[in-house]
C-alpha cells in the first residue's frame, strides 16, 4: 500500500516552531480510507479474541503463550507490516502502520512484547544491515519463526548507554568476537532467538551486533520481578566467552550509536502511539464505570468533579492523538520523497527517523504521560475497587508507569529535543535567528491592537503567539550561552521549561489543525461544538503553562530591565481569552457518557 502522490516540500524536523502548516497537510484518524478500516478491524478483532481473553495467562507469563500470540500476530501480517516486501512483509505505508501501534496500544504487556520485537529488535537489521544478514534474518521474524530482543543498557550504563562496558575482542585469526559482558532489563529475553547487542571493540569501538541465542555462553538471568509490565519477559543477559561470527557486525564499527539512536527514535515514536491508544481505552473503561456506578441516588458521572476528570482525560488524549497522526504523516511524506530519490525502502524509513527526531521525543513524553495522567484518574474514578488486583484499572495503573523510563527516560528526551533544535539552528538547517531578531523587534515596538477576522482567528494567534514566546526564551538564552553568560548544559531546568513549551505549541497546533480539518467535514463522530470546547479548553490551561514556563526560564538568567522587557513580552505573547472551563468541560463529559466510552 503507497502513496501515489509525493509531497516534495516537506515539512523538516522541528520546524513547526517557524513555520506554518496547513489542515490539508495533515493527517487524521477521521479520515481512515477502506483498506486502513478493514486492517484497523483486523487488529481490534485479534485483540478482542486472542489479547484480552488471555489477560490473566500474559500476565502470569504462562510457557509459550506469548511467542504464540507474537506467531498469530505474524500470520495476520502485524510483524511484517513496516518491513519490505522481499523479505516476506507487507510494506504498508506510515499511517497504516500507526494505526496498527494504536489500535494494540490497550493490549498490556503483549504491546511491550509486539514493540522490542517489531521495533528495536528487527528495525537496525532493515536499517544496517548487510544483504546477506536482512535475507538471513528478515524473513524468519518477519513470519515469527524468529523473535528478536535488542540489549544495550547495563548495570552501570542507563542514560548513558554508550558507557557500556560489554566487550567484543576479535580473535587472532579475524573470525569471531569473543563478547564478554552483561546486559540488564532486556525485553523478550526470556524466548528471543535473536539479539541485538552493543559491544566495545577492544573496549573502546562501540558497534552493534547480532547475537543468536545458541551460543555458547550466553546465559540469562532469573525473570524480573516487576511493578507493573508483568507479562512481559525481562531478564538479565550475560556474556561468557560467547563466540560472535565476525559477519554478524551490524553496520560499521564504531558506529553502533548510530543504529543504537535510530532505533530508539522510531522506538519513542511507536510509544507515543501506543501510549495514546492505551489511553483511549481507558477513557472508555473511566467513563463506563462513571455511567455505572451509583452514589447517593444517580450516576457518579452526573458530578461535575467526575466530569472534569472524564473531558480532561479525553482532552489530552485528543491532544496526543492528534499530533501522533500529524508526525505520522510526516514521516509518511520524508519516506515517499525519499524514496522517489531512489532510496531504498529502509534507507528511506531510516531517513524519515533521523528527520523527526524532535518529534519523536515529544510523541513519547506527552503520549507517555497523558497516559499516566489517564490512568491514575481512571483509579480515582474507580475508587476502592480501581485499588483492587481484580478489577483491569488496577493493572492499567502498574503497566503505564513503565512508559515514562524506557526509550529514554522523559528526562532525557526533554532535553534530547531542545539539543537537537540548537543543533540543527548551528549546523544551519533551521533558521531559528531570523525569526527570533523579528520577535526581538517586535518587542521594542507598539503592540498591534488588529481586529481578528475569521473562523479560529484567536486560536491561530495564541499558536503564533506561543511560537513567539518559545523563539524570544530559547533565543535569549542561546544569546546568553554565545556571550559566554551562561552554560546550558549545565542548566537543565531552564531547558526543561523550554521542552514543556514545545510540546504544548506541537500538540496545541496538532489540534488546531485536526479541529480546523474536521470542521470542513459533512460527517464527524461528535458535533464540532464539543471538537471546539476541547481546543479551546487546552490552549486556555495551555497558556497558563506558557506562561509559567517562560517566566521560571528568563528569571533564571535575566535580571532588571532586560528581565522586564521579557516580561513584558511574556504579557503580550499569553492573550487567549478567558474560556468557561466549566461548561466545556461538561460538554466534552456528555459527549463521553452519551456514547458510554471514547467517541472522537
């Protein structure tokens, strides 16, 4: 399934912050074609059937039920679906792709199982390597005769993965690599036939490689007794004279960075789009709950604090939803563009990663934590019984918390995501400081009191606003850095605060564009007043945020007049208007209970 159409002016990573995007340039959920229906169908009758039945059996990993369902996955094509077609996948294209991520977001521990597996297990073969290692490979986990696990952290090495201390030392005669190491938290280790593993060369080459799991010397650990996750196999790897076969390097020596960022950004933008479909999930399992139970004589759901929890849930996840699909399309449009140049199908997939790289960051911290917002609102809705092992939002709970540490914890991938943007505004690949001097300009001028005209015209301000706010805070402390005033490396919070601006100015903007999107639309799941109250509600808290964020950021590092310039621009850039929170919230609530689950 392709794309007939190449979208050549594509929209580059991180650019949103300079750039204006159109609703025809985005993608949305509404506007599934039949072939994307009949798949999406397929996975939620693969769930209903084969998933949910077996919760219980998942999670108390019962012997070979997993590497079963991995097997049916297979044989309905849900392994090989991103993987080219000569190697026995489907080859469909990006958007179909995430809906399948979506639709197995709500399935537990299965997802995580399904994720190593089709992501970071199998995507550095496609990306790096050889020939003769995808034809050898590919196939078998493509079908699920092989599962694949990828190992790179270490006891001593999280964070800081490419401190790891495993070593692969090459034989006298150039044969093999002897490895010698331990490998820690390793997902599908317990049945994985194949892993891939980051080593040192001599102690001090960091490179990948495939490692089966026959040989000799290569043991594992007891299974982790985890919090939440429990279905999933996780266990430490270890490493005992194991003799590699020198043709199993994956991709260049030295290099194993490369494949080792790569996978993780194709990992953290797989994350966001389960975390989000998990989500939805739970806002159906909180809003049937809410019309069920009954407290003093009605449905706890007619109480205007359950109902602000039901709409804030549906908000946010609205929220992620939207700027899943926004970033899938992107790199939908990267990987056709690619590909018209003549690059192959996962030289092209691979391009589409390194490119949305931002994006990817901010798919997994916003997607991760609307879940655990989610969720722990889902337990607070359940009460006593939302605290039982026997009831589902118990489980939820556990099983959502993993999502803000793997991947790159969320901290991580804040500060991963404002790095990345200074780097591609130093390497010139973003002009940042154009648009940066104007909003400097802007300030030193009289402000504009000019009538808004037309549909959303305060809503596309407070975007352009919130772009303004963001390039006057970056750009004043990435002119405090060049002056030598300030070391952001070693001022994490003040990157943290720029993150958190990001993200709400990418899912704001996301939003705003679906909204405008569904607004042209005959048909619609939910009339475009409740489509609207949801906006308006996020970029009335989001502005608050806003402007916290850039105030905590410049009294970081200005002072006197200067800071009260900025203040003063933080004032001008935060004028959305006040919005009745209360009654949007309570629309958006209806819209939930009348349909007795998600209904966006």
């Amino acid at each position: 399934m392709t794309d007939t159409l190449v979208q050549t002016d594509v929209l580059k990573g991180g650019e949103f912050l300079i750039r204006d995007t159109q609703p025809d340039d985005v993608f949305i959920p509404e506007e599934l074609n039949e072939e994307q229906l009949m798949i999406k169908q397929t996975v939620k009758d693969f769930l209903e059937q084969d998933i949910f039945p077996n919760a219980l059996k998942i999670e108390k990993q019962e012997p070979g039920l997993v590497p079963g369902l991995l097997k049916k996955a297979a044989d309905l094509g849900l392994l090989g679906a991103h993987m080219p077609q000569e190697f026995g996948g489907l080859e469909l294209d990006t958007n179909t792709n995430t809906v399948i991520a979506d639709v197995l977001g709500p399935s537990g521990s299965f997802i995580v199982s399904f994720a190593a597996h089709t992501g970071i297990g199998m995507l550095p073969i496609l990306y790096f390597g050889t020939e003769e290692q995808k034809r050898r490979y590919l196939p078998g986990l493509i079908n699920g005769e092989l599962k694949a696990a990828y190992c790179l952290t270490e006891p001593g090495s999280g964070s800081d993965a490419l401190n790891a201390k495993t070593r692969a030392d090459l034989s006298a005669d150039g044969s093999h690599y002897l490895f010698n190491g331990q490998k820690m938290w390793i997902t599908n280790s317990g049945f994985a036939d194949i892993f891939i593993v980051f080593a040192q060369i001599n102690g001090e080459k960091f490179t990948g490689f495939i490692v089966e799991r026959n040989s000799p010397g290569l043991t594992m650990g007891a299974e982790e007794d985890k919090m939440g996750i429990k279905g999933s196999s996780t266990r430490q790897v270890f490493f005992e004279n194991v003799k590699v076969p020198a043709e199993n390097v994956l991709g260049e020596i030295g290099k194993g960075h490369l494949i080792a960022f790569n996978a993780l950004n194709i990992g953290r933008y797989k994350l966001g789009v389960m975390s989000i479909g998990g989500a939805k999930k739970v806002v159906e399992m909180a809003t049937q709950y809410a019309n069920e139970r009954r407290q003093f004589d009605q449905p706890i759901g007619n109480f205007g604090a359950i109902q602000y929890k039901l709409a804030e849930m549906a908000i946010r996840t609205f929220a992620g939803e939207s700027t899943v699909y926004r970033t899938s399309q992107l790199m939908q449009d990267k990987k056709a563009a690619a590909e018209a140049t003549g690059k192959t199908f996962g030289q092209a997939t691979l391009e589409a990663a390194e490119e949305y790289a931002i994006e990817c960051s901010i798919l997994k911290v916003f997607g991760s934590e609307v879940t655990d917002y989610c969720v722990d609102e889902n337990v607070q809705i359940h009460g006593g019984i939302g605290y039982s092992e026997e009831y589902p939002a118990a489980r939820a709970y556990r099983d959502s918390r993993i999502s803000r540490i793997y991947e790159g914890t969320n901290e991580i991938n804040r500060l991963l995501m404002v790095d990345q943007l200074f780097k591609r505004a130093l390497k010139g690949q973003l002009d940042i400081v154009s648009p940066a001097w104007a909003v400097q300009k802007e300030l030193t001028a009289m402000p504009s009191f000019e009538k808004l005209e037309g549909d959303y015209a305060e809503e596309k301000r407070a975007i352009a606003d919130f772009k303004k706010i963001i390039l006057m805070t970056a750009g004043a402390a990435a002119k405090m850095q060049m002056d030598g005033k300030l070391n952001l490396k070693e001022e994490q919070e003040i990157l943290m605060n720029c993150a958190d601006m990001f993200i709400d100015l990418f899912a704001a903007e996301s939003m705003l564009l679906r909204i405008q999107k569904l607004a042209g639309r005959t048909t619609k799941p939910q009339p475009q007043e409740v489509y609207d109250a949801m906006l308006q509600v996020f970029l009335h808290d989001a502005t608050a945020r806003m402007t916290k964020n850039a105030t905590d950021a410049l009294a970081s590092f200005a002072e006197g007049d200067l800071l009260k310039t900025f203040l003063m621009g933080v004032k001008r850039f935060t004028k959305y208007p006040p919005v009745n929170v209360k009654e949007k919230r309570r629309l958006i609530a209806k819209a939930l209970r009348d349909e007795n689950g998600w209904c966006f």
